[in-house]
C-alpha cells in the first residue's frame, strides 16, 4: 500500500493511495476516515514527520571507491551522520543552488520511516520498526563536504533532503534498483542487495546510542555514479516498487 502524506483544501493529511483515489487517514498510523479525494486534487509532501534524520554514508562498495577508499578497506561499522530537520524538503520542491558552493551534488538513496519508538532493538526484530520505504537524494555541497571542518553545510543546508514521493508500506528492500536520472540521463544505478551494512544492522546500531520515533527518516546510504548538479536541471531518483522522486535546481535566493 502507497501511504501519502499531502496538502489539500483542508489542511495536511495522511492518506492510502488506491486506484488513483486518497483514502484520508486520521493520522501517520491512523485508520481511514472516511473521506476520499483524488491524487490530481492533492499536493505530496515529504512521506514523513521525522524529529531526527539520521544517514549511512559510504554504504556500497563502488561508491567508497569512487570517493577515493578502497573496496579492499571497507567500512567496518556503520558511517552515519545527521541532516538538519531545515534540509527536508518536498517532492516537486526546488532545490536550492547556494553561493557559497561550485560542486552541489546528488546522492540518490532508498530511505526509510520509522513506526515505532526505537531503542536498543535486535537486528532480528528491526523489520516491526519499519512504517515504510521510499526515495530520497542526499544533497551534498562535496566541496563544502571536504573543506568545511564539519559536514553540517555541505550536508545539512536548507532543502538539502527532498523526499518522496510516498511510503511504500509492503516491499521486501533487500534487492531493490536504485537509479538517478539528470535530465533524463542515468546517473546511478545500483541495487540494495550492495549495501555493505543491511537495513537491520544499520537499524540495530543506531537503537544503540539513539532512540527513534515514528516518522524519522533513516537514509542507507548511495550507489556509485555521484555527480554535480546545475542550476535548472531536472533530478529524478527511482527506487525500484516505490516510485520516482522529482525536483529541479534552482539558484538560492
Ligand atoms: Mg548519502
């Protein structure tokens, strides 16, 4: 089941996707309502409520390479940094182009909605704390990423997390093609059965040191093929039984 979170003539909703109907809900979790409008009538935003985002970078073996490491000096534990709640941003939302970066990029990425409260879980129980999948870029400012003492410009800006443009509530992720197209043009294409770290282990070993709610946002990481973005390109990020995440580069104001 697709779950839909979207503006209307009244208000901000949660909804099911279904034969191109919006089954309103009464709220993240909740049941139906009652109330039915058609997805033309509505507009998506991000699939998600999230008081923390939480990402693994350096999670396939290509991309650790194309980063400069070596796939035979791979992560050895989960790499994971923070994005501001500031960076989330929409599908159809513009991305920002700042200033103060010459090398914005892409990174696209399956994410994950947490369900439940989430502390110090197994790695075998990491399935029940999952609400749903869908697609994510990890904006990146890789020259701030590198300059910067700390990652928190490059990776944190505003609108530096668009995603969308649903929950996919009922998919197995474990060999999934993640694909980035530039104005059409395949970027990336990888598959979830390369993540170095599963979705599990990545979930396990953040309950370790960080409680998730319901709502926040995990992102596991990008395939290789990152790249540079300018300003009035098209992104388009596609994971494989969810669907397709699409916004434009705009210069900042
Ligand atoms: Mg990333």
């Amino acid at each position: 089941m697709q779950r839909i979170r979207y503006q209307s003539y009244d208000g901000i909703s949660w909804g099911e996707l279904e034969g191109g109907n919006v089954h309103q809900l009464s709220s993240m979790m909740g049941s139906r309502t009652g109330l039915v409008t058609t997805l033309s009538d509505v507009t998506l935003l991000a699939p998600c409520e999230p008081k923390t985002i939480i990402c693994v970078g350096k999670n396939y073996a290509d991309h650790v390479a194309e980063m400069g490491g070596s796939k035979d000096n791979l992560p050895t534990e989960p790499g994971l940094f923070l994005k501001s709640i500031q960076a989330l941003s929409n599908p159809g939302d513009p991305i920002p182009y700042p200033s103060w970066t010459q090398n914005l990029h892409y990174e696209g990425e399956l994410a994950i909605v947490i369900s439940r409260k989430m502390k110090n879980i197994a790695e075998e129980d990491a399935f029940d704390y999952i609400l749903g999948y869908t697609c994510a870029c990890d904006v990146t400012a890789r020259d701030r990423q590198k300059a910067d003492l700390q990652w928190t410009r490059g990776k944190s800006a505003d609108k530096f997390c668009p995603v969308g443009p649903w929950l996919e509530t009922d998919l197995d992720p474990s060999n999934l093609q993640v694909q980035t197209r530039v104005n059409g043009e395949l970027k990336q294409n990888g598959n979830t059965r390369d993540l170095i770290f599963t979705i599990p282990t990545i979930l396990s070993y953040i309950s370790k040191f960080l409680t998730l709610e319901p709502g926040d946002l995990v992102l596991t990481g990008t395939p290789e093929g990152v790249g540079p973005l300018q300003v009035g390109d098209t992104l388009e990020i596609t994971v494989e039984g969810i669907g397709s995440l699409t916004n434009t580069v705009e210069a900042a104001t």
